[in-house]
C-alpha cells in the first residue's frame, strides 16, 4: 500500500504553482518586501520557493537536488527581516491562500499548511524591533 504525502493530498503542483504566483504577485508590489528582491532575482526566488514548498511537504525533491539542505535562516541572513516584513509576507501568504479554491485544499490542509508558514515566517526574523 502506497502512502499519499500531503503534497499530493493538498493537490500538488496544481496547488502550490498558483499559491506561490499569487504570493510573488503581492510581493513585486509590495513597498517594504520589494526591494529586498533585485529584478534579475524575483523570478528565481519565486521558483526557489515553489520548489522548497513542494518538497517540505512531500513532492519532488528539486530543492535539495540543486540547492542542497534549506537551511532557511542561513539563506535569509542578509535580508534585514523585522516584525514589519514578517507581518507583510504572512498578509501575501494569506492572500494567495485564500485564491486556492475550498474544494481543492480542504480546511484541515489549509489550517496545517497555514501553521507551516505562520512558523516559518516568524522563524525568519531576524532585526529586533526599534526601541
């Protein structure tokens, strides 16, 4: 017997393709996430994410095959993250989630992965809040 990962049972590419579009769409406007993107960069960084969610959650392993481990906070050292852009990257990350049809990622799913995020998102600061 087979085991479905979540990928598969959150509906795979046809899910997190257009999660990952809709997201870097309110990225490219953004006024405060924007810039921490060079133009050469937001197409890769929106493919680098498509692949690094796919793989955490079960799909194809394309991520570490070309990158190597996540290692997520290393990789988003650079970037000044404060309490700001982590409030504004989860505002995108909800708006996209909520372009994903009901029918096609079911409330439990949607709850797990929005768990996923909220975590990861609050992981990444890095730039203490203004005294």
């Amino acid at each position: 017997m087979t085991e479905t990962s979540l990928y598969e049972q959150m509906g795979g590419a046809a899910t997190f393709e257009p999660l990952v579009e809709a997201f870097y769409r309110g990225v490219a406007a953004d006024p405060v996430l924007r810039p921490m993107y060079p133009d050469a960069d937001l197409a890769p960084a929106q493919r680098r994410l498509l692949m690094f969610l796919s793989q955490y959650w079960g799909g194809p392993r394309t991520y570490s095959d070309e990158r190597g481990h996540p290692r997520l906070r290393m990789r988003h050292a650079p970037f000044p993250v404060d309490l700001a852009a982590r409030d504004r990257w989860l505002g995108h990350m909800r708006a996209a989630l909520a372009t994903i049809p009901d029918e096609q990622l079911s409330a439990p799913l949607r709850e797990q992965l929005w768990g996923y995020l909220e975590m990861a998102a609050h992981s990444m600061v890095n730039t203490p809040a203004p005294s």
